[in-house]
C-alpha cells in the first residue's frame, strides 16, 4: 500500500467467458498512476465493459469468467481480496442511473459508503456537503432518490463513487442514457469533481461525440487505448494523437467519435470544422443549389388527423364514481400536459418530435397509440403502432421468432422468416429476445412492430443508447417504413433529426410551437430556445453554409455512409 | 448533539406520539402481544384487551375512526370466517340447530376467542403499520435489532426497486397492449394471459436491476467492517415506558381475567 504503487496496472490480462469460444480480452497490459486519466475505445462486444469488470473484481468473482494475468489496484492483486475489499480503493460510476442508486434518500445514499468506510458519525454530514458540492448538485441534498432526473441521479451517484476519494475511478457509459442537458451536467461535473479528488480515471463511454463536448478531443482523457474486435490493445497513446492514428478503423467499427475524429476519417483532414480543408471536403458532397423554389415533395394522403387534442397523465387514473360525485366541488382540475395539439401524419412522411425532457412527448405518442385516454379533442385514423424506447418493455415471447410473430393473426406463412431476413435477425431466431445486444434489441422491436402493418408508426426514442452503426440502422429502417406509412419518432439527436426527418414537430410549454420543414424549424432561433434544443456544431455549420434542406441533407447522408479513408498521416507530419 | 437523529418523515402521522416510538420497540411489543395471545382462547380476555389496544392506537396515533373502521375490513372478514368455521363444527353442547347446522357452546366460545384475537393483533398492526416509515424501520432494525447491514440495506433497495415498480409495470402493459387485438369496443383485450407475459417481462427487467444494484452496494463497500453509524434511530425513555406500559397493561388484564375466571388456556380446545 505505499505510495509507489501505481493505482492500477494490469499485467497479460486475458478474459474469457465460459460459453464463448474466443476469449473478450487478451493479453491486455497497462499501468496508470494516481491522477492519471484513461480513455477506452472500441466497438460495441469488444470487451470494454469486461475490462471495467476485471478492474472491479467483479470479473472473476461475481461473474463466472476465467481470468489470467494480473489486475492489481493499488498494489493489490484483484484475485487475492473480494470486490467489497477492493472498494476501498476504487469508486465506480455505472451507466443507468435508476440503478446506480440505491436507497430512497439522498443523504442516506451518500451517507452510506461513508458508514461503511467506518468514518466517524460526526463527520459524515460535512463530507456530504462536500461530495455534492464537487459535483454541482448541493441543492439535492434533502431530496427523495426517486425523484431525480437522470442527470441528477448520475451526479449523486458520481458523488457516492468519490465521496472516500478513491484512487481509482473507472465511469462505465457514464452519459450514454441521458439526454443532452444530462450529458452536460454530469460531465461538468465529472471534469470538476475529478479535479478536485485527483484519482486515476478510466472511462468507457459510447456516445464520445456528446461526451466530449464542445471542447472535442482536449475534452477527452490525456491517454487512451484501443482494443480491437479480438479483445487484443491495438493501439496505446496520448489521446489525440491514437485518434488521429486510428480514427478510420474506429469510425468503420461503428464507434460515435468526437466530429473532429469524425471529420478526419471521413475527409482526411485534422482539424474539425475550422480547418478550411475539411470545409471544402464537406462541401464537395453537396449538390449544386437549386434554381428557384424547388417543387413541393409529393407525399401520400393524410392517414392520422390530429385536432385540439389534450393529453394527460392523470386521466388514466380510476376515479372511483362515488368519491368523485361526493366531491364534485373539490374535485382539482386534471393537470394536462399538452392541450390544442393539432397536425397531420401523412403517408410517406418522417416527422420528428421533438422537445424538452418531461414536455410530454411520450405521453402524446401513447395517446395517439391508444394507450391513454384523450383528455379532449380528437384522432382520426387507423391504429398506430408504437415502439417503445426501451425494446425490453414490448418482449412477449420466449424466441426472437415467436416475438416477431406475436400478434399476427391472418399472415401468410413465410412472413415471419421475411421480416427476420430483412432486419437481420434470422441467424437469432430461436434466441431469447432478452439475451441481444442492444441493437439487435432495437431491430427485433422494430421488426415486431412492423409485421402488423399499421399505416402509422410511432417510435419514442428509437435511437436511444445506441452505437452509431445501430443508430444508423435504425434511422434507415424508419426511413424505408415510411415508404408505405407515416412515421413519427421522438428523439434528442438533432443531427439524426436532420438527417432522417422531412417534418419537424416542437412541443414546448404545454403545446405544439412549431409544425414544418425540419430544416426550417431547425433554423428557427426563437423554437429552439423555448424547446430548449441546442444545435450540434455540424449541423450549425451545415445550416450557415447552405440553404436548401437537399444540400444539408446530402452531406450529413455521405457523413453517416462514408467509408472512412486511410489516415493522411504524411500530410500531418 | 450535532447529529440529528432519523425520525419519521413528514406526513400524515408524522407528528403522532406513536409515529415518534422506536419501530423495534413497536415491533417486539406486537410480538409479545399476539405470542401471549396465541395460548389464550376464552373471549372474555381478548375483548377487553382489544378494546384497550383500539383506544391506545386511536389515543397515539390521531386516526379518524372513519379510516380505522376501513382498515378493520381485511381483520373482521377473516374473524368472521374463523368464528363461523368454529361455532359450526366444534363439538361439545348444542346451543342452537336448525337442519344440518348445529352452533355448540364451546364452538361459540373458542370462535369467538379467536376472531377477536384477530381483531387485537389487527388493530395493533393497523398503528403499528400507519406509525411506521419502513427506511426508519429498516435503520432501527438494523441499530437495535442487531439485523446485519447486508440484509438491511438490501432490503431498503428492494424498498427502492418498488417505488419504481409501478411506473415499469405501466409502461410494459402499455408496450404489450400495442399488439393486442382490440375489444369490440376499441380497447386493447386485456387476457390473463398478457397479464402472465407482463409479469415475466417486469421479472426479468427486475433481476437484472437487481444484480446491477447488489453491484452497486458492493461497490460502496457494504460488507466492510467495521463500520459507523451517522444517523440514529433514537431509543429514548418514553419507548421503554412504552414497553412498560403495554406490557403492564398485557399482564394485569391477563391477572385480573384468570382471577375473575375468564381465562382459558389451550385446555379450552380439549374439552
């Protein structure tokens, strides 16, 4: 336990899980010092989270895995002392907040490690204070734990990791489930609360073109490592410069990468968005700008008439008749959510819905769905079907084969295998649905949804969590839906919203504020402030740059399908 | 002190004396009470014993009688079915008979006995219940009652879970009502058998929280000792006078029963 020791050092470390022919990890080997900050990249299955386990003695002890090799936290072999143990020495942020928490007050969540710690009674509270205060969130002291946001969640918890000052901090996807005000948030206050402890940090995180930030790569931690599909280092280095080495590879894999990354391995050029050369790379992709006012898009007819409809939360909720005719004076008004809602949903069309966390766009998509009752107004048209944003919710049946037939009463034979053959599920057919990856989740969700061949599609949230090779799978796939129905999906990721949607929707204050093109309402200053929707860097750009949607369209479609080019590494030295 | 100690939460009983008692007192004293009432079956010393209870629990508690009679329901259905079962098929003197049915003397005795034993324990649980926040429970529990910190704060994450679950189970029944066939009437068919799917989809989701939330507490460092304690659930004189009271109270009725000739033990069963 002296000084020396590094805080973590990882010796030949192999992983291999016993139902797996290939093992996750191999021979991994890496030391990282006190204060030190590591980032890991790779694709999604590439044994991220098992290196996290590894570090945590989760793997071997919790989870059943072989393990070689040494982990040694703190001059401690992992193998040789329990995960209770080694807590002492290490804090852990894990990735869904409604877990990450456990009791119902936040005091008592961050009293907790303390106690356990055996640190005297008497200087628990002062140390509460701190913890929060380091991470921004003092205010939630007196709070209930089951009324938090996700962001807040996160920094209680990120507060509870830290409060013992761990000398190693390993934050598993710490942002990849909330939404950009989360993501903020909580990687402020990662930054501040990281400054202010000093520990050694490894990060996993997905969604590295939020997390980073406006900052871009300098937001990242100073070192990072690659592992590549067969578990193996491929790469070791400062940051920027494994980025600038190995951008193509990970762009390729599917990784969300900061834009600048992003920008190089498409373009082969460093330098983001200022550098004039990548400006000129984007620009070559567009088409040339049309002449006079482009003639309307024909779409279909209106299949969903939405008139003054009202949507609420409450109405669900029995009354029973006696309670309410014996109160009818007292009765409260039944808070709605949104009220004079009116649009069309027609055939061929993709509309984004889109607006602040808690506006109430789930619930207006189940209302239109048929699963809350209207508070008032009206629906017109068939029935909508509705994915939801976490695929697990819909499973019903015990194969992927069974799931994507559920429901469907007159199909022709052969239509389940066509459905699986087209959302790439036929080789898990006879799977669990609860045991895919997060992807292939989303796909079968969505395959489920469409077998029923309703003429309107509600997503809420369908890329949410997701890497950008699934993201864009499931884009495309509500894309070519759209051919023969109307789609709605609600989503945060403006970039995705403009890349896919033709129609925009804005809830904002109780209502709808904004109902057009989705460039249009996209460039709109005063929607998306009161939606409180920030535009991403690119799209900012991509909107000053040009002015017609097919040309902004164009670039961000070439962006999402470019393969990536070989790294003009010549050109940078 | 500068530590302030874990008393109950606002609300609606918040302020009760009985709300203010340590929950591990009220626990074992509703032990003790329905342990000693467990070998009593004459009906004379439960009545009185309920009748005392009903008033303490209104005394300390504040309940509208209104809401106490509600609570009642589930206790007086099923003394009602005990004292039924009871007078009908216990053997002994014939008190009343009309056809089949035959009603006995000690049937009506030892029934009777029994359902307002029911009823004591009831009222008891109904203050007990109302009075109790269960995270304070958990913590006196774990303070005074020597339950080990493993068991008490898994339990006060499952505690968790639970607040929850009610949102989770919604969103499932909405996600699984998507692809229901719908009634003639337009509402998505709600089968037993959707009911079964939804429960397992609500299953796994829970293990799987469950598993990454026993992480979590691992990752605090539950398990570790030794360890501290910030906030206490106070014991303090009064819940000791409590005790005292209640089980004075317990012993004397039980002595003044047995001297006036009230009281029967098991023998009531046998003769």
């Amino acid at each position: 336990m002296s000084s020396t020791e590094s805080a973590l050092r990882l010796d030949d470390v192999c992983v291999a899980f016993p139902r797996r022919p290939e093992p996750i990890l191999r021979n991994v080997t890496l030391v990282l010092e006190r204060g030190e900050q590591l980032v890991v990249f790779g694709a999604s299955g590439s044994g991220k989270s098992t290196l996290l386990q590894a570090i945590t003695g989760v793997v071997p002890h919790t989870v059943s895995a072989a393990l070689t090799g040494t982990v040694t936290v703190n001059g401690r072999a992992t193998t040789q002392c329990s995960v209770v143990e080694l807590s002492r020495h290490v804090g852990t942020l894990a990735q869904d907040p409604s877990s990450g928490i456990c009791l119902p007050d936040v005091e008592q969540e961050l009293a907790l490690p303390l106690e356990n710690h055996a640190v005297p009674a008497d200087e628990i509270s002062e140390r509460i204070d701190r913890a929060l205060a380091s991470v921004r969130a003092l205010t939630l002291r007196g709070r209930r734990t089951d009324q938090l946001s996700g962001g807040e969640g996160q920094r209680v918890a990120l507060a509870a990791a830290l409060i013992n000052g761990p000398d190693l901090l390993l934050l598993d996807e710490p942002t990849s489930m909330l939404d950009p005000a989360g993501v903020a948030a909580v990687r402020q206050a990662i930054n501040t609360a990281v400054a202010a402890h000093g520990p050694a940090v490894v990060l996993v995180e997905h969604r590295l073109d939020d997390y980073a930030g406006p900052d871009g790569v300098a937001g990242l931690p100073a070192r990072a490592i690659v592992l590549g599909e067969d578990g193996h280092v491929v790469a070791a280095g400062a940051t920027s410069d494994v980025l600038t080495e190995h951008a193509g590879r990970l762009h390729a894999a599917g990784c969300w990468l900061p834009l600048e990354t992003e920008l190089q391995a498409v373009t082969g050029f460093s330098g983001g968005l200022a550098e004039p050369a990548v400006r000129q790379g984007l620009r070559s992709h567009a088409p040339p700008a049309p002449a006079g006012d482009r003639a309307a898009e024909p779409v279909g007819p209106v299949v969903l008439a939405v008139d003054d409809l009202a949507v609420s939360r409450a109405a669900w909720v029995p009354r029973r008749r006696w309670a309410r005719r014996r109160r009818v004076r007292e009765a409260p008004e039944v808070p709605k959510l949104l009220e004079r809602v009116s649009f069309r949903l027609r055939t061929g069309e993709v509309t984004a819905l889109l607006g602040p966390n808690g506006a109430g766009k789930t619930s207006l998509l189940l209302t239109l769905a048929g699963l809350l009752p209207q508070a008032g107004g009206s629906v017109s048209g068939p029935r909508p079907g509705l994915v939801f944003q976490n695929p697990e919710h819909q499973f019903v049946a015990h194969t992927v084969r069974d799931e994507v037939g559920h429901g469907l009463t007159d199909a022709p034979p052969g239509r389940v295998d066509d459905l699986l053959d087209q959302h790439r599920l036929a080789h898990l057919a006879e799977q669990s649905p609860h045991r895919l990856s997060g992807g292939e989740k989303r796909r079968l969700s969505m395959a489920a949804m469409l077998a029923h061949e309703r003429p309107v599609l509600l997503a809420d949230e369908p890329t949410f969590g997701l890497d950008r090779r699934d993201t864009l799978a499931t884009l495309a796939a509500l894309r070519s839906a759209a051919v023969s129905r109307s789609v709605l999906f609600s989503s945060h990721d403006l970039r995705s919203v403009a890349a896919t949607a033709d129609r925009a929707l804005v809830i904002a204050d109780r209502s709808v504020i904004a109902d057009g093109p989705v460039l249009e309402v996209l460039r709109d200053p005063v929607v998306l402030e009161r939606a409180g929707l920030r535009l991403p860097p690119l799209l900012q750009w991509l909107l000053l740059e040009f002015d017609s949607a097919d040309q902004v369209r164009a670039v961000l479609s070439w962006l999402d399908a470019a393969p990536a080019v070989v790294p003009a590494t010549a050109a940078e030295t | 002190m500068s530590i302030p100690a874990l008393g109950p939460p606002a609300g609606r009983a918040a302020g009760s004396v009985l709300a203010r008692r340590n929950p591990t007192v009220k626990l074992m004293l509703l032990f003790v009470v329905s342990a000693v009432l467990a070998v009593i079956f004459d009906p004379v010393t439960p009545a009185v014993l309920y009748v005392l209870a009903a008033a303490a629990v209104i005394a300390s508690t504040g309940m509208e009688l209104t809401r106490l009679a509600l609570l009642h329901l589930p206790f007086i259905g099923f003394g009602l079915g005990v004292f039924l079962v009871n007078a009908l098929s216990r053997p002994g003197d014939v008190w009343w008979t009309a056809g089949p049915l035959r009603i006995t003397v000690e049937g009506l005795s030892v029934g009777g006995s029994l359902a307002l034993r029911t009823l004591v324990i009831g009222v008891l649980a109904i203050g007990f219940i109302t009075s109790t926040d269960g995270v304070r429970l958990m913590h006196s529990l774990h303070q005074q009652g020597r339950l080990g910190p493993r068991v008490t704060y898994a339990v006060l994450a499952g505690y968790r879970m639970l607040q929850e679950m009610p949102r989770e189970w919604q969103t499932i029944r909405h996600a699984h009502a998507v692809r229901a066939p719908l009634r003639p009437d337009g509402a998505p068919s709600r089968s037993p058998l959707a009911f079964g799917r939804g429960a397992f989809a609500l299953l796994v989701i829970s293990v799987r929280k469950g598993e990454r939330m026993a992480l979590s507490l691992e990752s605090r460092g539950l398990g570790l000792s030794p360890r501290t304690t910030w906030r206490r659930v106070p014991l303090t004189g009064a819940d000791w006078a409590m005790a005292a009271g209640v089980l004075g109270v317990l012993a004397t009725v039980v002595v003044t029963s047995r001297m006036l000739g009230h009281l029967r033990g098991v023998e009531a069963l046998l003769s």
